[in-house]
C-alpha cells in the first residue's frame, strides 16, 4: 500500500515539474519578447496626433508576432467538470 502510494506521488511530482518547466519556458520567452519591444506609439507618433495628423504607417513596436494561446476546458476532461444538458421547452 505504502509503495503504490509513493509511486502515485512520484507520478504527480513528474507532472508538476514537467508543467513547471512548460511554465518557465513560456515566461522566458514573453521575456525575451518584451525586452525586444519598444513603447507604441511612438513619441513622433503622438506628436503628429496631436497636431490632427492621422499616421497610417506605424512604426514597428519590435515585439515580432502576436501569439495568443488558449485553453479550452472540455467537459469530462482531466478535472472532470460536468456540463448542464439544455432540453427544449416546447
């Protein structure tokens, strides 16, 4: 009992540290992302605003591509969360 106790803790340990590493990886990279970037809109930029100067061409902010991750909780998955079943009134 006490052996498969410990090797269902050292299981969850190798998840958690796996999702640790998937953490810090992500981190690093907004990091190395913003150290690149540069405020927008430029000061120029907001000059010419004010001024009533529409500027179509913006200058690049040097964050390179936006990248947006999402993630879906799907019933029944991992956690488990049950959804409500809709039935029609008529």
């Amino acid at each position: 009992m006490v052996k498969a106790n410990q090797s269902a803790t050292q299981a969850i340990r190798k998840l958690y540290d796996e999702q640790r590493e998937e953490i810090a990886k992500a981190n690093e990279e907004v990091m190395a992302r913003l150290e690149r970037s540069r405020p927008t809109p430029t000061q120029e930029e907001n000059d010419l605003a004010k001024l009533g100067i529409h500027v179509d061409e913006k200058a690049d902010d040097g964050s390179g591509e936006n990248v947006i991750v999402e993630k879906a909780a799907v019933a029944g998955g991992h956690y488990g969360y049950k959804t409500k079943q809709a039935k029609s009134s008529s």
